[in-house]
C-alpha cells in the first residue's frame, strides 16, 4: 500500500499516510498527528511503497 505525503496548513507539520490509491482519490478525512487539524494538503503527486530489504 503506497504512502502519501501531506501538509498541516494550521502547524505548517509534514506527515505521510499508508492509504489505498481509492482512499486518496476520494479524499478521506485525514488528520494532522500534531494538531488534530483537517486543514490538510496534499504535498505531490507522488506516492511511494516501502521495499522489503532482504538479508
């Protein structure tokens, strides 16, 4: 599951979250982990999946 990237426009904190690319597209109420604050936009258009590193 890909991660995106956002901004708090209230506390100015950057944060990413593990949603589906359906989530994202619908805009789901997502919240700052600072501030609790809705007033959040989205950084790019990129996403990014972690990589498992092997031994």
């Amino acid at each position: 599951m890909p991660y995106f990237e956002y901004e708090c426009q209230n506390c100015g904190d950057t944060f990413e979250v593990m949603e589906t690319y359906t989530e994202h597209e619908v805009d789901a109420e997502e919240r700052c982990p600072i501030c609790g604050s809705l007033e959040i936009e989205h950084i790019d258009e990129t996403s990014h999946v972690p990589v498992c590193e092997l031994p």
